[in-house]
C-alpha cells in the first residue's frame, strides 16, 4: 500500500497541476475579445504565443532598451521592487540564464559548529573585510527553505567553507524542496571533487587598522 502510494502520488500531484495550470490559461482565452469558443487548448496556444513573441521582443536591441526602462520603471515602485527583483533572480538561477548571481555552492557551519547549511558565493572578493580581518573571505548567501529568497548573507573565511560540485540550479532545488530534490553523486565519475582553495601568500602588506587606535 505505502510502495504503491510513493509510486503513484508523484504522477498523480503532477498531472492534478499540470491540468488545472491547464485550465486556467485556457479560461484566460474567454474573456479576450474575438475568441474561438469551443476549441480546447486555444488559451494554452494563445499563451505560448505570447510568451514566444515577448522572448523574441526582448532578445533585439530595441527591446533590450524598453524592458531595461520598464525595470528601472518597477524599481522606483515601493514594494513591487522587492517582489519583482527576488522573483527575477531566482527564476533566472532557476532556469539557468543568468550564472553571474550565484558562482559556486558550498557548505557553511550553520547555525552552529557540526551542522552544515547550504550557501551561494556571491562575491570571491572580501575587500575591506578581508583587510579588517586579515583574512580571505567570500561572500556567501544561506537562503530559507522553501523560500530562497530569503536568508542570511555572511563574510566566511575561505578556509571554513566546503566548496560543492552540484550547480547552482541543483543547490536551489535542494532548498527549495527541503532536501527532498537530492541529486546523486558522483555526478560525472570523470569529475574529481573540488580541491580545497588554497591561500595566497602575503595577502596584506600593512598591519589592519584598529578601531581602538588613538587618533593624533
């Protein structure tokens, strides 16, 4: 009974959204002036076209300039912003379009020593942390499950963090899913795991400043 229910739940789930996502496009089709009634699919088919047509608009320069001032329309906008912005980056970390937002997952002890959270580098240059500290850190991000798009930003040392050989889109599934999505590894058994990074020499040529120094 339970072997059957994990085997069947899956399909079931999946085709219960894919059809009611169905259904609600095609009823979208209802409401526009000079519709086809009767025929099944004609809101999917308008859908689609829709959203082919856009990506063709927006993959020209003209269309590069008007979506650029939309966007920087929809900053300006209180609120709206901050819902626009997250969805935007995570869809395209998602979807693999933009590479830049998370370079590489690694693994942070967090929330204490022993227990390991999954983290996006955001930035491979420290700068003035690495000089207060005298350390080389990166910048990493430790999002929220289910919500990605929320969570903790911190400077780690590089020396602490385990550097991952899934992809970003692979490590956004993981936290999106609660470690349900798990990909299997080795991944690629001609693929060596990622060797630990090593320290450049002589990183800081002058001593860190202190914030307790007497001024002159």
């Amino acid at each position: 009974m339970i072997t059957g229910i994990v085997v069947i739940l899956p399909s079931v789930v999946t085709i219960w959204v894919l059809w009611g996502l169905f259904n609600f496009i095609d009823g979208l089709a209802q409401k526009i002036p000079g519709h086809l009634p009767g025929i099944p699919g004609i809101g999917v088919v308008i859908f689609l076209a829709v959203i082919l047509c856009v990506g063709i608009f927006a993959t020209n320069v003209i269309g590069k300039r008007i979506i650029a001032r939309a966007e920087n329309a929809m900053a300006r906008i209180p609120l709206a912003n901050k819902i626009y912005g997250a969805v935007r980056q995570m869809s395209a970390v998602v979807l693999g379009t933009d590479k830049s937002l998370f370079s590489k997952v690694v693994l942070v002890e967090y929330p204490r020593k022993g227990i390991f959270s999954i983290g996006f580098i955001t930035t491979e240059n420290g700068g003035e942390i690495d000089y207060r500290t005298s350390k080389q850190t990166m910048g990493v991000f430790v999002p929220t499950t289910p919500n990605p798009t929320s969570g903790l930003f911190v400077f780690v040392p590089v020396e602490e963090l385990i550097f991952l050989d899934m992809s970003t889109e692979d490590g956004v599934k993981i936290v999106i899913s609660g470690g349900v999505v798990n990909p299997p590894y080795p991944y690629n058994n001609k693929r060596q795991p990622s060797e630990p990074v090593s320290q450049p020499q002589n990183l800081f040529a002058t001593e860190p400043t202190k914030a307790s120094e007497t001024r002159e």
